[in-house]
C-alpha cells in the first residue's frame, strides 16, 4: 500500500462533487443534505449535463458555496464524465460524491474524518447506507464490511455506494478518475482500482441514504450487465493469474448475474429464471452464494403448483 502524506483531515476540506440531469424533483434535498452537515464544506460542485426540467435554475439559486459546471461544455460523457468534471473542477484537498437523487445525514462528513484521523494513512473512507424506496418510504440498512473483510470480495461484488465516499483528490488525480468508456460499473471499477494500491477506511453507520426508484433500477439492469465484460477481465483480476484469476473472474460473473435475476425479479421480469441458470453455470458450487439454489427451488415450486 502506498503511504499518504500529511494533510487537513476536515469536513472544511471537502469538494462535494453532484452530477445531476433532469433533476429537479430532488436535487433540493442532496444540496440541503450537505448544507446542513454540522461541519461546513469548501464547496459544493453540481455538473449538469444538459438538463431540461429547471435543475440549473434551482441550482443557481442557492448561490455559495454551490457552484454549477455545466458539463456539456467539458467534452465529458456521461454520468462517469460528469463526476470527472466535477473533480477537475475541485479545489479541496478531499472529493466527497454524492448522487443528485440520494442524500445524506447531518454527521456524515464529521464522523467519517473522526475515522480519517485515526488511520491518517488511508485515502478513502465510506459508509454504510440506508435505501429508500421512493413513494412508500419503505427503508432497509445496509452495513458496509470492514475494509478487512471486504477484500478481496470487492474484486467481485461492488459494496461500496457511490455517495458514501470521501476520497483524496489527489488520489484521483494520480491514479485516474472515473472510466467514461463504461456505461456502468464506473464507480466499482474505480474502487477495485484504488484499493489495489490504498487503504481505505470504513464508518459502518448508515450515514447515506439511496433513493430507489424501480423503474430506473430494471433500465439499468442491462447496461450493468453489458459493463461487466469491459471490467471482469482487466482491472478486477489485476495482478492475478492462473487458477486465481479464473476463480475470480468466474465468481464475478455468477454474483453479477444473480444480483440482476433479484432485480428482475423484483420488477417482473421474464428474464429472471435464464439469469439465474446463467449464474449457476457459470459458478455451480452451493458454498459460494448458497441462496441461488433457495431461489432456484422457489421457482421450480412455483412452477410446478401453477
């Protein structure tokens, strides 16, 4: 791991990097979000990215220390783009993301440098999260693994959120931002990225809350899906070979594959049942991901008393 100088480990040293697109029904509570952190940020960076619904009007609105990018002047593409946009633009010794649809709780950024300064050598520190399903409200927690633990599981299932993170900026700007060739998968490539050569650090407290909107979820699904061949066989087996790689490679695969037949699933989806086949194909053994054979049997049953 590489060793990290010195350096102001304050929520006052904060970029606050928001990619935004048509999103005037919630940028409000992103942007209040982080106005309201009992600590006050540097500065808060949206990259709009062409929107049409009033996002940059409401932006502007709030004056400083928000300050609007427009991104279709960068040449940056896409959601991965506009985070880049967003990190050229920074001036703050750290990034802290945050997706225009999420938001976060008033301690996030204090608790997660309270954890900064008792290992001053990592360059990236995340929380746990708390989805929230938009309309009924309904909420679930998730803990994050400690960095311990989530090693090297990272390499095959991403359990890192987005808006959790605070990241060195000049660990971006050394190691690379985000991949803007990917049309997902971006924010788990990036992690899988530094982590091969960081430390990272963990506040397992849900201090970040999602937004889920199922519509959007199943309109991802299949740009999800079509990222993984870009990224299963490059950075997320880097430095390994042989049996190893092939393990991981084929780990990834059948992980990726069942999180998507839950998806689908979930959304009603007729492509269920073949994900799920196609997860077990590609890693069979039930000591990896035991509850795929669960879900396989609830379907046959299904099946068969229909």
């Amino acid at each position: 791991m590489i060793a990290m100088p010195a350096g102001p480990l304050h929520p006052s040293t904060v970029s606050v990097v928001i990619p935004a697109f048509n999103s005037a029904p919630y940028i409000r509570q992103a942007l209040d979000s982080v106005l309201a952190q009992t600590s006050r940020v540097f500065e808060i960076i949206v990259v709009d990215g062409g929107s049409r619904d009033g996002t940059r009007e409401v932006v502007a609105a709030y004056g400083e220390p928000v300050q609007l990018v427009d991104q279709t002047k960068t040449g940056r593409k896409g959601i991965a783009g506009g985070r880049n946009a967003g990190i050229d633009a920074a001036t703050g010794e750290w990034v802290a993301f945050l997706d225009s649809d999420d938001w976060w709780d008033p301690g996030k950024l204090a608790q997660q440098f309270d954890t900064l300064r008792e290992c001053p050598e990592a360059s990236l520190c995340y929380t746990g999260v708390c989805l929230v399903w938009d309309g009924s409200g309904e909420r679930q927690v998730y803990r994050p693994r400690d960095p311990a633990e989530i090693w090297p599981r990272l390499r095959w299932n991403n359990e890192i959120g987005t808006s959790t993170v605070v990241v060195r900026r000049s660990v971006l700007r050394e190691d690379g931002g985000f991949r803007e060739d990917l049309a997902s998968c971006e924010d788990w490539e990036l992690w899988v990225r530094l982590r091969l050569r960081r430390t990272f650090v963990c506040c397992p407290a849900p201090l970040s809350f999602y937004r889920v909107v199922p519509q959007s979820t199943s309109h991802g699904l299949q740009r999800h899906l079509d990222a993984i061949p870009q990224i299963s066989g490059s950075t997320m087996v880097s430095g390994l070979s042989g049996w190893h790689r092939w393990t991981v490679e084929r780990r990834l695969w059948a992980n990726q594959l069942y999180g998507a037949m839950v998806i689908a699933r979930e959304n009603g989806g007729s492509q269920a049942a073949t994900l799920l086949l196609r997860s077990l194909a590609q890693w069979p053994f039930p000591t990896f991901l035991p509850k795929r054979y669960k879900a396989l049997l609830s379907m046959l049953v299904r099946r068969v008393t229909a």
